[in-house]
C-alpha cells in the first residue's frame, strides 16, 4: 500500500463540545438515578430494603455515566471520522497504536472504581447481614409448590399467609421438604434458597405495614409458575398478636413434627448417654470438641450447648433445647462457621441422635 | 522432493494431497475450513430451531396466563432453547465454526495439530445436538439450561438424554480445545510471534484452555447426575446423603469460565472488524491481549458469585464479589481501546463495522449489569428474576451473537468467494438491533419489581411490558430471517469478492477465497503486526498465492 501522510493529531473543538454535552447528560442521569421514586414502584417492607435500593442508586448512576460516555463517543467517533465520498479510496486513519498515559489512567480509574465500590457493597452487606437476632424467630420450608411456616408456640405449620409483627426483628430460618425453592419477597429486596437439609437464615425488621407477595425464584417443578400467590403480612403488634393466637387454637391439636426431609419429630425418651459419647467420639470429634461454646474447632465447643445461661439460643438462634438440638443433628445447618452435615450425611439414625441429645443434655 | 520449511515448533511443512471425491471433501473432511463451515452450518441449524423455541416462550408470554403451550410444555421448551442456545450454537459458532476457519489462517498454518482429532470433534457435535432436541420425544428437562437437583432428579426421562448430549458435546469442545493450543503454541509461521498474532488468535488462545480445563468439571458433573437418576447412586438427593450444593458448584465451576468461551472469541472478531473498518491499528494491542488472558485466568476464581442465594457460608462469598468487580477492569480496559480505535479513523460502515460497533454499545450495558449483581445485597433482591435473564441475553446476544453476526458478514467472503448482500445486512442489522433491544430492556424493571423467571405465568401487572416484549422479539426473529434469505441467495448470487473485499492485513486475506485446501503455498514469514495501515504488508513469501503456480511443497512429501 502507498504511504499516507496521516492526518494531522490532536482534538477538534468538536471533541470537547461532545464531552460537554456527555458530561451534562452523564450528570442529568446521576441526579435521575438519586432521586428516582424507587419505593413508588416497589415499597420497602424492611430496614435494609432502603440500603440496598442505595445501592442501586449508586451503581445504576455510577453505571449510566459510564454507559452514557462509552456509547457518546461511539456515536461520535462513528460519526466524525467517517469515511466520506471525497476521501481517495485507499486512504487510512490515524496511525496511533496506543498511548501510555491514557491506557494508564484508564486502567487505574476503573480500579480505584473497583475499590470504592467493594467497600459501599461490603458496607450495606455487612447491614444486611447483622440485623439483630433478638426477636421473633419464625421457619419458612418451601413445598412443591407452597411455603408453610412454623412459630414458637405455635403447633404444626401455618399454610396460608406469613405474618409479622411491624418493628420487631426476624430471624426467618429457611429449609425445604422437597427440592430447592426460592423464598423472595420483592418488597424486602431480599431472598434465599430453601434448601433441602441444609437450613439458611436471613434476618430482617419490618417497617411498613402491608401485604406482599412472597415468590419462587428456582424453578422447583411444573407448578412453579404458581409459587407466587402467599403473602407476607406486616401489621402492628396487636393485630399479629390475634392473628397469632387464631393459628395457636387452630393448631393446638396438629404435630409438631418436622419436615418430611427430615424424617419427622426425633422420640428423645429413649436416648442412651453412654452410647451417645461414643458416638460423639466417632461422629462429631473431627468438627466440634467437648469444651465451652467458644471453643471453635471447625464448629463450635458443645460441652454446654444445652446448659450454658451464656448462650441461651443454638446457632439457628432457636432457644437451646433438646428438642432443637435433635432438629440441627435431623436437619444439618449452614451458617457463619460453615455447615452442618444432616443426619443423613453423617449417617445417623434416629436412634443416634435421641442417643446424642442425651449425652449433650448430661454435660453441665 | 522439495525440502520441506520447518516450522518454529519443528514440525515439518508438508501438504497432504488433496482429497477427493464428495464424502472426503465436504463430509469426513480434514480440511479445518471445511469444518469450520460445517460447525457454522450446523449450529444455524441449531440457532433456527432454539430460536423458534424462543418464540414459543415469547407467545407464551403475551398473556399473564399463558395459555399457548401447557406449563410442562413451556418448561421443556426454555430449558432446551437455553441448552441448545450455549452449547449448539454460541460455543460451535465461536471455537469450532469461526475458531477452525480463521485462526489457522490467521497464523499462517496449512491446518491445525490434529485435523482427525477435528473430525471427531466436530461428528460429535450434531449427534449430540440430535440427542438433545430428541429428548422431546421422551419429555425434555424442564429445570432450565443449570438444571439444578433435586428437582432435576425428578425430571422426565429426557433430562438424562440432556445429561447425555451435553457431556458429548463437552468432549468435543474439550477435544476442540486442545487442538487449539496445540496449534497456536506449535504451528505459527515463523517470524509470527505471540506479540504479532492477530487478536482473533489472542481470543481463541484465551478460550481454548477453558475449553480443555473447565469443560471437564461439568462432565463429572454431567455423570453423576446421569448415574444418580440412572442407577440411583446418591450424589445429589440430601435425603440419601448427597449434596444438591455440589452440583451448583460443579456447574458454576464451569459455567462461569463458559461465559468467557462465549465472549472471547466475539472480542476477537471485533478485534479484527474495527481496525479494518477503521483503516486504523487497533488501538492498545498489548493491553487487549493480555486482558484476554487476565480475564480468562479470573474466570476461574468467580464461579460462586452465582450461588449467594445458595446457603453458602457468608464470608465465603465476600471473595467472589470482589473478584467479580476485578474483572470488570480488564474489560474495561477493552472497551476504551475499541472505543479509542475509532478515533481519527475513515471509518467504513459496512454491516461488519455496524454488528462491531452494535457489539460494544450492547456488550458494555450487558457488562455494568453484571457489575450490579456481583454486589451481594442488590443480587440478593434480582437473583431469579428476569433482570437476570436481561443480563445474560445483553451479554450472549448483544455481545456473543452480535459478534457472530459481525464474524459472518466479515468472513463470509472468505469461505464463499461472494459477498453477502449489505443492503439486506443492514436491514438485518437495524431490525435486529430495535428487536433486541425492544425485547430485552423492559425485563430489567421487570425484574426489579418482581417477576421471577422461568415462568409459564405471571402477574397481569406485568402483562404491558411483555406483551411489548414479545411484538419486538418478533421483529427480532424477522431480521434473522432476512439473514438467512441473504446467506441463501448470496451463496449463488452474492457479488464475487476477490481475495481481499475490505482491505484486510491479516494472513487470511493474503491468499484466494475460498483458499486452496494447503492454504498457502509457501509458508510466509512475518515480521510484524498485522495492523499498520501505513506500512507494506509485514509478511514475506506471499507474491505467488494469487497466481497460478502451484505450491512449493509437493502433494504427499513428507
């Protein structure tokens, strides 16, 4: 090919009028982005609601400047170095293979960018994460295709509606009967998979009275599509206190049996201490040592998990009975230290377990 | 016998003598072009049928009750279209279709390492795509493309056929893989060092190692899920001890590295497409090389940012957030030096250039979704929903199958010796860029306000943005349509297009189109990059391709 003088370097006036106008635009989306009525479309049921909406704001006005100016000079350049008719056929460009310094700052930007962003996410996490624990605790176990729920004191499961009194914190325990579900409320910007065996935790405090639909959000079989007709229902103190007691004298008479996942309600009347210690030896050494609660090995010491006024919840924040000891040996569970294997991984039958509540019940 | 040039990795420069007959020609070819073209054709074939699936989700969609397919039905038709739409269409497309054709060309080799081990791979690829689509016969999966356990296990007999034709086509991708690297790293010209490879190579060198490596974590996987509904040995069912976690884990283990299998090549093809059009060196090479890598690298550590609704231990998922924004750097970094390679262009807007420049404009926006659901609380709320089916579409349409388009209108001249026409291309273009759009941006509100996907129904409050969806993905359908008419007709009709219609610097537009079956007829050496629009070609040993005479090396010397 001939040689061509390559047109001459440097940036028009035109450049700077479209990196104007990119900025004003990029700055109208910002504004947009932070004053946008977001709880107009979806209301926030929870504290954290609003933090992650914040979010959001901050990655969708971070993420349409950068789109705005990536597509802006696209455009641009598309347009101003356009190959017009009175150009000789064989002509080229500028001859520009890069330029350091530019390709320095954009590397580093976009990194600082990282940074910044990491610490924002990791901020409104850490609150999603630590809401606090000590309030109601209540268990969702999704069903092909519906969620039930379990309360203390109240017997069997409520299969409609999931009530919640507004301004207490919930500790919602999440596990499944059958195969993954996904347990969504749009309006609490939150959700987990109700695993089978496994039980997850998410934690949250009602703010806004209201009904919201709770959602499916793994495909879990042909109905799938109708996982989305049970509402969260957020109301005062009083109205949940008769909502509740409704439920207590219409269960007052169902099992308490656990999810079928797990079996069933572990009889704990025959547990035997002494085979239970062998077994602990055996089964549980490798993760869990005979010691106090902050005694970590891979999970935590066990030697007063039933008899510590320190610690008076387990990990799933149930209170420390027997009974709920036997549901984490039934059930497993996954939480800030790892998982628990369930009784099926760990291979215990239902007289193991009655047999390892009774040696736990006997350490002081 | 002439002395055979021997390439930097000591392999000799030989020609096999040339095929003969229909079957050893075009069928049970071992020439790479040749399969490359047959991957191309077998995945359109594949993208036809998927695609048609994806209308029937669409029709489906048009009313909050559905009412067009039964949810059984609408279940099948989504998981095959997701599965049939990776694996048959934007991996064969990508590495076996655009990989076969161009790269050996490109570094100026006659085929790759191993053209039996080609064959193989590419003869496994329709079977396999048969079993898929045949498992209709006996009730397809319904559990989407990931096909999650246990629900999976609950599955109709098609779903370990599914099992089946996915592990099939991951032996060949992982075959294709090898060969690969074993091309790039052995068979350049001489002279062709990595610092000169074209960037098309650079994108295929970055996939074919996660082709070879990840691959394999899916087809134990893959097994194990087979052998647990086959023969009822429990990997996954938690009520026999098995863990329905690890499967998420194997597959994700894969499928994250597969996003990038998807989209490395497309940025190597856009690589190529815009220096071209731009009469201009691409802007930044080295940083768009070693970014590829850089991002293929990071693609394995990220694989659980898909799962933080899965019940993993917290502080386990912190590392892959920010590890996931990490690779957003390096991305980044590509767009502002395609961006920056149009400036002080003589920009040409053939379809090619318009697809390449479509491809950044989508891919970026496709690019800062996916930034938003690394960060855990705001993917806590859209995990599920159809923000995400928004984002992955962005990604895999806007950016992959964008790039396949920009690829075909690029090099189809190159496998035919014609021209497609570019006044149907820019109609397909234009309509294809309103249909897309159309379709896929309203489902990231859709998301955000609460529809869950993979749904046969939903809620009439989202009825208007469906309805809309759904017209537009038929306009969307309409241009792919006119795609195929222009493929069709151009094929006998298209206007002859000499080596080198668009001014290309690249060894593959050096030599005749349709090449010769040994490609070149002396091995030429190089002695830069390609893309310098004010130098002489930097290649030697090419002044007697576009003639008659015949090559150097004799048929058959060995």
């Amino acid at each position: 090919m001939v040689e061509h003088k390559a047109q001459p370097a440097g940036l028009s006036g035109g450049f700077w009028t479209v990196t104007a106008i990119l900025t004003a635009l990029s700055i109208a989306a910002i504004v947009f982005w932070s004053i946008f009525p977001l709880e107009k479309y979806l209301p926030a049921a929870i504290i954290t609601a609003r933090q992650v909406d914040l979010l959001f704001r901050f990655m969708a006005a971070s993420g349409s400047a950068l789109w705005i100016f990536v597509a802006g000079y696209l455009l641009y350049f598309s347009i101003a170095f356009r190959a017009r008719a009175t150009d000789p056929p064989d002509a080229i460009g500028l001859q520009v293979h890069d330029n350091h310094k530019l390709e320095f700052w954009w590397t580093v930007i976009p990194a600082l960018f990282v940074v910044l962003l990491s610490i924002v996410s990791v901020r409104i996490w850490y609150q999603v994460m630590l809401e606090p624990e000590n309030g109601i605790v209540v268990q969702a176990i999704g069903h092909q295709f519906y969620f039930s729920f379990r309360y203390p004191q109240i017997n069997g499961e409520v299969t409609d509606e999931m009530h919640l009194p507004r301004d207490v914190p919930v500790t919602l325990n999440l596990t499944s009967a059958d195969v993954i579900h996904g347990f969504w409320v749009p309006a609490m910007r939150l959700k987990n998979d109700t695993v089978p065996g496994l039980v997850t935790t998410i934690k949250f405090t009602p703010i806004r009275d209201g009904r919201y639909p709770i959602i499916c959000t793994q495909f879990c079989g042909v109905l799938h599509s109708e996982m989305d007709k049970q509402y969260l229902v957020i109301e005062e103190k009083p109205a949940f206190d008769a909502w509740f007691k409704k439920w207590q004298e219409k269960n007052a008479h169902a099992s308490n049996a656990l999810p079928s996942a797990g079996g069933g309600a572990v009889a704990l009347q025959g547990g035997n201490a002494s085979a239970g210690k062998a077994l602990f030896a055996q089964k549980c050494s490798a993760c869990h040592k005979v010691a106090p609660f902050s005694q970590t090995l891979v999970g935590p010491g066990l030697a007063g998990v039933l008899h510590d006024p320190s610690h008076p919840n387990l990990v799933n924040n149930q209170p420390a009975t027997p009974q709920n000891v036997a549901g984490i040996l039934q059930n497993g569970f996954t939480g800030s230290m790892g998982t628990m294997p369930n009784a099926t991984a760990n291979g215990l039958s239902r007289q193991d377990i009655a047999n390892l509540v009774a040696f736990l019940d006997s350490l002081k | 016998m002439s002395v055979a040039a021997v390439h930097p990795g000591g392999i000799a420069d030989h020609i096999h003598p040339e095929p003969q007959g229909f079957v050893r020609r075009y069928v049970f070819s071992l020439d790479h072009k040749i399969i490359g073209i047959q991957y191309i054709i077998t995945a359109f074939v594949f993208f036809m049928l998927s695609g048609l699936l994806a209308e029937v989700i669409r029709t489906q969609l048009l009313n909050p009750n559905g009412g067009f397919v039964s949810s059984d039905t609408y279940n099948e038709v989504y998981s095959v279209h997701g599965s049939a739409m990776v694996w048959l269409v934007i991996i064969p497309l990508l590495t076996g279709g655009f990989g076969n054709l161009v790269f050996p060309l490109q570094i100026g080799a006659r085929d790759v390492a191993f053209p039996w081990l080609n064959m193989l791979s590419f003869w496994i690829f329709p079977v396999s795509g048969l079993m898929l689509f045949a498992s209709f016969l006996m009730g397809a999966p319904t559990a989407g493309w990931m096909e999650y356990p246990p629900v999976s296990l609950q599955g109709a007999a098609g779903t370990s056929m599914w099992c089946a034709a996915i592990f099939l086509v991951g032996v060949s991708s992982t075959m294709t893989g090898i060969n690969f690297v074993v091309t790039i790293l052995k068979m350049r010209a001489p002279g062709m060092t990595f610092t000169r490879m074209p960037l098309f190579c650079w994108g295929q060198f970055a996939t074919a190692p996660l082709l070879m490596i990840a691959t394999t974590a899916l087809a134990a996987a893959l097994a194990a899920l087979f052998i647990e509904r086959e023969f009822g040995v429990p990997f996954y069912d938690p009520t026999k001890g098995g863990s329905p976690v690890m499967w998420q884990h194997m597959f994700w283990f894969y499928s994250h590295p597969a996003v990038y299998i998807m989209i490395l090549p497309a940025f190597g093809i856009i690589s190529e497409v815009l220096p071209t059009f731009s009469r201009k060196p691409i802007f930044g090479y080295k940083l768009i090389a070693f970014s590829s890598m850089a991002i293929a690298l990071a693609g394995f550590m990220v694989w659980a940012h898909h799962m933080f609704t899965s019940g993993l231990a917290p502080f386990l998922q912190l590392p892959f957030m920010i590890l996931t924004f990490v690779i957003g750097v390096p991305t980044g970094i590509k767009i502002f030096s395609w961006t920056a390679t149009l400036f002080g262009g003589k920009i040409h807007f053939s379809t090619a250039m318009l697809f390449a420049l479509g491809f950044i404009g989508l891919f970026t926006l496709g690019g800062i979704t996916g930034i938003f659901l690394a960060a855990i609380p705001f993917d806590l709320h859209v995990h599920g929903t159809y923000f995400i089916v928004a984002h992955l579409h962005y990604v895999l349409v806007g950016g992959s199958l964008m790039g396949v388009f920009a690829g075909m209108y690029y090099w189809f001249p190159k496998m035919s010796g014609r021209l497609l026409n570019e006044t149907l291309g820019k109609w397909h273009f234009w309509l294809f860029f309103l249909g897309f759009n159309g379709t896929f941006i309203p489902m990231h509100w859709l998301g955000m306000l609460g529809m869950p996907r993979e749904v046969a129904t939903y809620d009439p409050q989202f009825a208007f943005w469906n309805r809309f969806e759904s017209v537009a993905s038929y306009l969307m359908a309409f241009s792919i349509l006119l795609f195929f008419v222009n493929v069709l007709w151009s094929i006998r009709n298209g206007k002859r297009s000499g080596p080198n219609p668009w001014g290309g610097r690249t060894l593959e537009w050096q030599i005749p189109s349709p090449p010769h079956y040994y490609n070149f007829k002396h091995i030429p050496t190089v002695y830069g990059l390609p893309y310098d629009f004010a130098q002489p070609l930097p290649y030697k040993g090419l002044d007697e391709e576009l003639t008659d005479s015949p090559p150097a090396v004799a048929a058959g010397a060995h």
